[in-house]
C-alpha cells in the first residue's frame, strides 16, 4: 500500500461504496422505508427477486478485499514472509503486513455481511454491524501505529485520515443500538466518501504530485495547504451526497408524481 496505486485504489474502492450507499439511502429516505428490509420492487418480484436482493456491498467487500490481498502480496519480490533467518530473527515488512491485515478484515467484513443476507435463514443485523465495527476498531489501531516512522506531509496526510476512520468507528458503534436510523446511515456514507476521496488525493499528494516536485515537510505553507484541500473534500463530498440525494428525488418525483 506503499505505492501510489496503493493509495488509490483502496480509496477508490471506498469512494464507489460510498457512491453506491448513496444511492440506495437516499431512495429509503424518499419513500420513508427501512434501510434493513428495503421493499422489494413490484418488477422484481418473482425468479428476479433473489437477484434483487443479493448484497451487493458484501461482495463488492469480498472481491476488493481479495484483489488487494493479492497486489500486496505481489509486490514483495520473493514473497511476504514473517521472520528472517538470522540470529536473532527479526520480523520484516511491518507496514505490508498491516497493509494486508486491513484487506483481510475488509475481506471478512464482506464475508459477514454476504452470509447474513444471502445464506442465514433470518438476517443477522448483529453479525454484520459487529463485524464492520470490530473491523474499523482494529483499523484504527493499525493506523495509529502506522504512522509512528511518519513525518511532516506524511503524517499530516495520515492524521486526517485517523480522524476520519475515528468520526465512522463513532457512526458505526452507534449504529449498533440504532442500526435503521437514517442519520446516522446518511453521516457513514458522507464518511466513506471522504474516506475514499482522501485516499485517493494522498497518492497524488505523497507519490505523484500534480506540480511533478514533492511536496516539501519543512514547508509550512505545504502543510497548511494539506488541511485545505482536505477541507475542499469535505466540501465536495458534502455536495456529491446531496446532489444524489437531490436527483434522486426529482427522478422519483418525476415518474411518481403523487410521491
């Protein structure tokens, strides 16, 4: 994860989830249903139904993790291995080996949330609420960790990013006594959003800069303008969500006018 495209393509997964979550909130919200047994469409029912109602999300978790595990892997020329040989053994890749605990627990999430609503007699909303909170509880310590070598740009990029994973671990406990809350639904996918938007900037930001020179750590103005411009995604992403929001009602108003 190291890389550019390490960067960018966890953030855009995160990005086009956010995106789909988007969606399908804001549909609940506009005809007031529940975000756990949303109604299936009357041109839905029958030999599609089973179709309509297979989780989407879980297996978008599943085959993003499972990609991502393996671009980890691939990038350790001769393997991603635990210990060294020598005397005393030391442990090598302490970042990659964290890297590729995140994509698991992303993996295991999708996992979860698949069975409960496609393979368990009776949805689980439990099992598929504890497993993302416990996912992003160890997610926020691995990224804490994580930065403990960081410095300058680097840590600033990833300190915004801890606080975004703290904002949604906050929203997604809160979800477990209230998990059909629309708020608190609404407020997750504004944080997945910025999430993946952020991600994605910070591979440009550490690895590819627009201006094609890195940006500098010594350089106040080049820390000050890493806040703004996450600040601009803020803004941004905020407008996203309402505009989906915004032209989803319109559509539905549109073809249902007695909405």
């Amino acid at each position: 994860m190291g890389t550019f495209i390490g960067h960018v393509y966890p953030g855009l997964f995160l990005f086009l989830y956010g995106l789909y979550q988007a969606v399908v909130v804001s549909k609940t919200v506009i005809f007031n249903d529940s975000l756990l047994n949303p109604l299936c469409p009357t041109r839905n029912k029958g030999r599609w139904a089973r179709l309509w109602n297979i989780s989407y999300g879980g297996l978008l978790k599943m085959v993003a993790g499972s990609l991502l595990i393996a671009y980890e892997i691939s990038c350790i020329e001769g393997g991603l291995i635990l210990m060294n040989r020598d005397m005393p053994p030391r442990f090598m890749y302490p970042k990659e080996w964290q890297h590729l605990t995140m994509f698991i627990l992303l993996a295991l999430s999708g996992c979860a949330e698949f069975m409960s609503r496609n393979v368990f007699p009776q949805r689980c909303v439990v099992l598929e609420k504890g497993a993302l909170v416990l996912s992003f509880y160890e997610l926020l310590l691995l990224l804490v960790s994580h930065v403990k070598s960081s410095e300058g740009i680097e840590l600033q990029v990833h300190a915004l990013v801890i606080m975004v994973v703290f904002l949604l671990l906050l929203v997604l406990t809160a979800e477990l006594w209230a998990p059909d809350m629309s708020y608190l639904w609404m407020m997750e996918t504004f944080l997945f959003l910025l999430m993946g938007s952020w991600l994605m900037q910070a591979g440009f930001i550490l690895f590819r800069p627009l201006s094609g020179y890195p940006w500098q750590d010594d350089d106040i103005s080049d820390l000050m303008f890493v806040t703004t411009f996450f600040c601009w995604h803020l803004m941004i992403n905020a407008s996203c969500l309402l505009g989906i929001y915004g032209f989803s009602l319109l559509r539905h108003r549109c073809y249902s006018p007695g909405l």
